[in-house]
C-alpha cells in the first residue's frame, strides 16, 4: 500500500482532496504531477493528473474578499449551465460548495487543450494574419453564442437581477469604488474622469434590452484559442458571470481591444495584434449575429470602462493595505487609469 504523502500545495490540502473525489466517485489514486497555473491575479489554479485522468481545481486567493467562496460557488453553477451549449467553455466535472474543507469553495474542471494568445502565439497563428484575423471575430461570435442561451431554460434563473440592471450599474459600481477607502492605506481614488464619466452614463443610459447571461469580463486573456485554427478553445475566469444585459461583454470586448496603433488599456498582446480585424468590424460580426439592437454600443463601451477600471481599483486598494501584491496593485491602477482614458475619448 502507497502510504506516501503527497507534497503540499498552499491552499489546497492534497489528503483532503483526495479523500473528497473519492466521495464524488471519481477514479481513485495519488494525486501527480501537480502544477500551478498562471492565470488572473487573484484566484488558485492547481493543474494535476489523478488516475490516468487531468483536472484542473480553482479555488479563492489565500486571502479572500468577502465574496470569494459566493464566487466560485456561482462559476460551477454557470459552468454546469452551460454544458450542451455551443458556448466554448471548460467542462465542470465537480464542485465542492462547502468553504470549510480545504478553507474555500473550489471546483474541479477539464484541462482546456487550447492557449492564452496574451501569453503569445504558436508559430500557426504567428505565421498567418488570416488566423489572427479569425481570432477577433472568434471572439464576438463566443459572446454572441452566450447572449442567444434562455438564462432559464439552463437553470440560470435567480442568478443576477435582471430588471433594472442598467439603472443600477453607475451607483453600483460607485459605491464599490467609495468603499475602497475603508482599507488602511489607501490613499483613495486618483482616477482622473471619474466623476465625469459617470455623469455622462447616468444622462446618456439607453433603455432595457432583453436579458441574458454575460461573462462579466471578457477580453483576449479570459479566452484560449485552439491550437489548430481561430476558434476559442473556451472562454475562462467566470467568476463575473451574472444574468443582465449581454451588450456589456461586447462593450467589454471593444474596451480593451486595441486601437489603429496596436494599444489597449489591458496592454499589447505579444505579436496577437497585427492582423485582428477592427472595433467597428468586430461590432459588424456580432451584429450579424445577434437580434439585439447595437445603437447605443458606445454608451456600453464606456460602462465596460467605468466598470472593470473600478473592479482592478480594487486590487490596487487592497494591495496598499498589504493584503494584495503591490507591484501587481500598481500595475492594475495604470490599467484604470488608462480605462478612464479611453471611456473619455467616446464622450
């Protein structure tokens, strides 16, 4: 009998695990060859091989925000949704929603066969600008296969609030950014625009469309492309998923995309950017796809900006008060701000 320990992870405890996918039923054995991912700035990715079989686990950062274990919780739910859709996504293969078992929820997916092109390109799409140029319109079509799913015919309902969504996002987000300032250290939000921005969003805000599910985050380091063409492998980092109004993923999608130059607020993409098709062609290839109504897709281009500039804030907040990694703080500041940057270009 193997009574060997297998080598410690922080924040994930191995023993434990085990134990737990031997309750799931899945195939028993030593859990091999584990090995952290990179991906995002907060959350835990631990790759490994138990059985013969890969598994990828996601949990929380060690030092979690109040909503840490609520999020991965809502990640597997929308993750099982979507199993069946033709939204390219990582398959579930099961969650633990209990926080106490190794200190946080977490969940076990599918190893995606496919890269992050933010992490630069295999000689394939390095070679050929037709490729690249597949790749941006590959990720239009994965937000317009996501805004087309019934959020209740998947089990989806109950997830967001859906009514008045739009209503709600400039308070929302405002006074997330206000409570940023209860963090010791934080020296409060140096954003230039912010004020200006969110006035413009309130007096220019369309009305409703439609409601469905969106990413909450989407731009070209939340997707990985296969190996073998264009296409998106799976759209990743779900942990912004929520049932509102779609149109916010494309306003994400033309937020960070780059400009005639080659910039983005998000930063260059290694080589990914020579070839991609346009802003205005990537809303063109959407629209062909989708029965919502574009007329107001800048007003949603701005409040992708406002939003995530606000979310990466937070990063920067908690590393000041030392509970965050400082450089990475002040890499996601400069990133707000050049968020704020591009949103006052469309007022």
């Amino acid at each position: 009998m193997d009574t060997q320990q297998p080598d410690p992870i922080e924040g994930v405890d191995l023993v434990i695990l085990e134990q737990w996918m031997d309750e799931q039923g899945l195939p028993a054995g030593r859990i091999e060859a584990t090995q952290r991912l990179e991906g995002g700035t907060q959350n835990i990715l631990l790759r490994f091989t138990r059985a013969g079989r890969d598994y990828v686990l996601r949990r929380p950062p060690i030092h979690k925000r109040a909503n840490s274990d609520e999020t991965m919780r809502r990640e597997a739910r929308v993750l099982a949704a979507l199993h069946g859709t033709d939204v390219p996504h990582p398959g579930l293969i099961a969650a633990c929603p209990d926080e106490e078992l190794i200190g946080a929820a977490f969940y076990l997916m599918e190893p995606i066969d496919g890269f992050n092109a933010s992490s630069g390109l295999p000689p394939l799409h390095a070679g050929s600008r037709e490729i690249r140029r597949g790749m941006g319109f590959a990720m239009a079509e994965g937000i317009a296969s996501l805004g087309a799913v019934d959020y209740r015919a998947v089990g989806l309902e109950g997830l967001g609030r859906p009514e008045g969504y739009l209503e709600r996002q400039v308070s929302r987000w405002r006074h997330q950014l206000e409570s940023y300032s209860a963090l010791a250290g934080y020296p409060g939000p140096e954003i230039p625009g912010v004020d200006e921005v969110a006035a413009w969003l309130e007096a220019n805000r369309p009305p409703d469309s439609p409601p469905g599910i969106l990413h909450g985050d989407y731009h070209i380091a939340n997707v990985m492309f296969s190996h073998e063409g264009p296409e998106l492998a799976a759209i990743i980092d779900w942990e912004l998923a929520t049932v509102g109004d779609p149109l916010l993923d494309l306003g994400a999608l033309v937020a960070s995309w780059p400009d005639a130059q080659g910039n983005s607020p998000l930063g260059n993409s290694n080589g990914v950017l020579d070839g991609l098709p346009s802003a205005r062609e990537l809303i063109a290839h959407y629209a062909a796809r989708s029965r919502r109504s574009l007329d107001a897709i800048d007003w949603y281009v701005v409040l992708a900006c406002y939003r995530l500039g606000i979310i990466l804030e937070g990063t920067h907040a908690r590393a000041c008060a030392g509970r965050a990694d400082r450089r990475i703080g002040d890499l996601l500041h400069a990133t707000t701000v050049g968020l704020f940057e591009r949103a006052r270009g469309y007022l």
